[in-house]
C-alpha cells in the first residue's frame, strides 16, 4: 500500500508541472489501479495474520486445557459447544443492554470532553482555569468511586453510564485539547480572511483537524469501556454480559463462564473493526 | 438634468479612487518595537503591487494586516473608502483572496473541496451549482483538470500552489493577496505559475497585493513595485509601467527589465 502511494506521488510530482489537465488525469488513472490491487492484497494478509494469531491461541488454549485436565478450563471444542447451545435471545439481549450502556457511556464522555476539550485547546484562558483541575483530578483511581456513584445514583443504569463516562471523559478531554492545539494557528488564515464564523472554523477546520486524536481515544476508551463495564455489571442488574459471566462463574458452568467471556471478547473486536472503519474513510487525506 | 450630471460624474471619476487601498500611519507593534511601518501608502484600485523588502521589513505584516488578520494595529487601513478590521470584520465587506506561503490549503479536503469550502463562505447567496461550476472553471485554468478529487498531500508544491491560487481568484475578490507564493518553488515551475498568475489577472483584475524578496519578480509581475526598507521610514512606490505592458514573452529579455532591476536593487542598498 505504502509502495503504491509513493509511486503515485512521485509520478504525479514529475508530470504535473507541465500543466498538462491530459497527462495528469492519464497519470491519476495509471497509477490508481495498482495501488486499489495494493489494498486488497493488504487486507487479505492482514486478515491472514489475524486468522493464525487466532488459531495459535486457540490451539494453546487446547494444549494447556489438555494438559491442566481441571474443570476451570475445558477445552475451546467443549466451551464452543456450550457457545452455540446459548439461547439466542437470552444473549442478544445481554449484548443489546451492555452495548447501550457502553454507547451510552462513550457518548457522554465525549460530549462533556469534546465541549471542555475544544474550549481548552482554543482559548488559553480557558485552559489556564481548567487545567489544575484536570491535572488535579486526572490521576484518581476512578474506579475507586464506584461506591460513590453508587450511593448517589443508585444501583440502576445512571451509575453504570456515569461510572463509564467518568473514567474515559478525562483522557477524552486531554487528547482532544491536544489534538486541537496541534492544529497549526496559520490553518485558520484563509477562512478567517474569508469572514468565515465560528461555526464554519469549527466544522470546517478545527474538528476535522482533530478527528484523528478524538478517533485514537475512542479506540483506547472502547477497552477501558470495556473493564469498567464488567465491573458495573457485577451488581444490581440481570442483563449485560459482565452479569452473565459473573453468573456463569457462581453457578460454576464453567464452559457457559468462557462461552460468554469469548461472546464479549468477539462483541468488542467489532467495535474496534468498526472504529478502524471509521478511521478509513474519514482519515483518508492521510494515506 | 445637468444637475444630475453633476452628482454622477464625481462618482464616476471617483470610483477607481474609491476602491484605492489607503494605508494611514499604519503602524504594528507588538510590543518589542514596531514590526512595521509607520507606513502611508495610497495603491488605487485594479492594479498588481509587488511588495519588496528584505526580511524584517515587515512585508508580510502588511499582507497580515490587508488580510484582516491582525488582532489590532495603529493608523488606519482602508479598502473602498471601508476599514479593514483589526479581526473579524474584513470579510464581511471586502472578499479577500489569501494564498499564503505555505499555500494555506487544508489537508483534509481535495482540492475542489477546498474551493468549494472558500466559496461556500465567501459567496453564500450563490447557488450550488454555480460554485461548483467556478470551482471547476478555475481548476481547469490552472491546469488541474483530472486532479480535482486529490488530497493535497498526493499533490506537488507546483500543484498544490495552484489549488491555492484558483480559490483566490474563484471567490472572485476585491483585494487578492500573495505571500511569497513562489519561493518553494523551482525556476520552471515558478515561472511557469507567473506567466499563470498574469494571465488569471487579467481575465478577472483585482487589487493584487504581491509580497515577494526576489527582484526579478517583482519586476515582472507589478505594475507599481513597493519597496520596504527595514529601518522605519516610508516605502518607495516605484512606477513600472515600462515593463508591465511588455509582451511576456519579450519581458525577461527585455533592456527595460534589466535596468529597473538594477534601479531597484540600488534603491534597496541605499535605503538600508
């Protein structure tokens, strides 16, 4: 892919000061086959190398289950068989509700640091307030305040939701103040001597100059979404797929615990997947 | 009747007066001494100034401040008879066509995007389909015809400064502004994009403000050359009339060309 590009940049380098409209559109159409041919061979070793990754594992999971003999890890044929006797509807409604509380959570924690992060990285003087606060508060073990939240919000939803939000609203916050500030003032010039408005700077500059910090930190909250899930999970529900490993786990169905551990695990390689997509097509200046 | 006539002809005859760019005691200082001026400068409208000046002179101060870019500077800076606002009000009124060193195109966007993004600010009352013909005519008259759809980062310097000159000339502005736009460039594709730039103006005059530290181009490409000096005192306007109406062609060769160049270049070591 790397290959396909630079050959098309260099070509395109050497042709076009002619100011010929003919042999440059003749070079963008030569040099646009290969590197398409480029990116399906790519994508097929990728999902090659992520096949084997995923066979190895399996076949070592195989060979430790064999050789430990125990209850508490049977074999991947065995939890494989408890995986499909699962009732369909039973887990699609365990997924659904930790997926909306996880939406849900991502969601929120965006919202509040996208807002303070843009104000942060666009007005000084907004980051010179908020900053020891951030600073302050950014190294809390905020886990540690699930009773809190708890206690103040109750056993339902709104402690799950805020206790995932809490903890991935500051590294949101960060990294978009970073990404924002990353953004080279000068880019600004031309709209701004256009008598462009805020909301233009924003939509047209400012946002998608720091998409790909805000993409990078969904990518890593959506794993720390994850933990904090689980842990959430743990009390005061009967759906979601923390409570159904936990339950698993208490009635010692051991096969049905590492059944619902893989359906997690599969749940989550998704949305990253889904990210990556994201990224693709929105980051596509890059390449 | 003749009264009306009266009324009419000073607007009229005034109208070129009218539309001059007027700097007053423009001075900008932040804070360490002034970056430039105080300057006086009286440029009437439809006409390319070249801006000459060693660095420090304050060459692309001036270009800042006709821009609008400059939170605040001292003296007065006038388009057409309106200010130009220390910030944001410069474009409500006069369009300004920038094309700044770095070529000031947004990596995110393809190249039509970014003169579709510029005219979607600067003419909002024109339809869509009419922006999007424009973008494309000045596409095509630059010589980009086919790379429309590219990132600027699989463009070249030469390319990517025409991009940046079609959206200048598209949002068809009132003043248009260049910030040494040919200096990364090498000689052929630089003057190649001269003879480009001369050929535009002339299908579309505006106020053109041309900042640039190489004589031979101001030469050639302004009407009245504006010289800098970095010691405060006042610029000298330089008429260049002779060399302006040469054929192209015929300019770089030209006597007249030679010697205004060594004019100028005397004129820049004795005002130091």
């Amino acid at each position: 892919m790397k290959s396909g590009n630079n050959t098309e940049k260099s070509r395109a380098g050497n042709n076009g000061e002619k100011s010929n409209p003919e042999s440059d559109s003749a070079t963008s159409r030569a040099t646009s086959r290969p590197s398409r041919n480029n990116r399906i061979s790519g994508f097929g070793t990728m999902l090659l190398r992520l096949l084997s990754v995923f066979v190895v594992l399996h076949v070592l999971w195989g060979l430790i289950a064999a050789l430990l003999k125990r209850d508490m890890l049977p074999s991947p044929l065995v939890v494989y068989r408890a995986l499909f006797k699962l009732d369909g509807g039973d887990m699609l409604l365990n997924i659904g509700t930790s997926m909306g509380r996880v939406f849900a959570g991502i969601a929120l924690a965006l919202i509040v640091g996208l807002l303070l992060g843009l104000l942060m990285g666009r007005s000084p003087r907004w980051n010179r307030l908020l900053d020891p606060v951030v600073y302050l508060t950014y190294p809390i073990p905020k886990i540690a305040l699930l009773p809190v939240a708890m206690l103040f919000l109750g056993l339902g939803e709104a402690s799950k939701i805020v206790m995932i939000a809490l903890i991935l609203v500051f590294q949101v916050i960060i990294s978009v103040r970073d990404g924002v500030k990353a953004i080279p003032a000068n880019t600004y010039d031309v709209l701004t001597s256009l008598g462009a408005g805020r909301m233009a700077k924003f939509t047209q500059i400012t946002l998608p100059g720091a998409l790909s910090s805000i993409l990078s930190t969904i990518r890593i909250s959506l794993g720390t979404a994850f933990s904090v899930l689980f842990f959430t999970e743990i009390y005061g529900t009967e759906h979601g797929m923390g409570y159904f490993i936990m339950d698993a786990w208490l009635r010692l169905d051991y096969p049905g615990m590492y059944a619902g551990i893989l359906l997690f695990s599969g749940v989550g390689f998704l949305l990253f997947v889904l990210v990556d997509l994201f990224e693709h097509r929105f980051m596509k200046w890059r390449a | 009747m003749e009264k009306e006539a009266a009324i009419l002809t000073p607007s009229v005859a005034g109208k070129s007066e009218d539309q001059a760019l007027v700097a007053r005691a423009l001075t900008v200082d932040y804070g360490e001494g002034p970056v430039l001026g105080p300057l006086d400068l009286h440029l009437p409208a439809q006409g390319i100034y070249t801006v000459l000046g060693p660095s420090g002179s304050g060459k692309s101060t001036l270009l800042k401040a006709a821009a609008g870019l400059l939170p605040g500077f001292g003296g007065s800076l006038i388009y057409g008879g309106r200010p130009i606002g220390s910030g944001k009000a410069a474009g409500a009124e006069i369009r300004v066509g920038l094309v700044p060193q770095n070529y000031g195109l947004l990596p995110w966007q393809t190249a039509i995007a970014n003169i579709r993004t510029a005219l979607k600010i600067a003419r909002p009352d024109e339809d869509r389909a009419r922006r999007e013909a424009t973008a494309l005519r000045w596409l095509e008259l630059m010589g980009l015809s086919g790379l429309e759809g590219r990132y600027p980062r699989a463009l070249s310097g030469g390319q990517q400064q025409r991009v940046a000159i079609a959206r200048a000339f598209a949002i068809r502005p009132d003043l248009l502004l260049l910030d040494e736009p040919f200096s990364a460039l090498d000689a052929v594709t630089r003057e190649g994009l001269q003879r480009l730039l001369l050929e535009s103006w002339r299908q579309q005059p505006s106020t053109m403000l041309f900042v640039t530290h190489d004589v031979e181009e101001a030469v050639l490409l302004g009407r009245k050359i504006v010289i800098l000096t970095s010691s405060a005192g006042h610029p000298v306007l330089i008429d260049n009339e002779s060399v302006f109406f040469l054929a192209d062609e015929d300019k770089r060769d030209h006597e007249t060309f030679y010697e205004q160049t060594r004019h100028i270049r005397r004129i820049m070591r004795e005002g130091r």
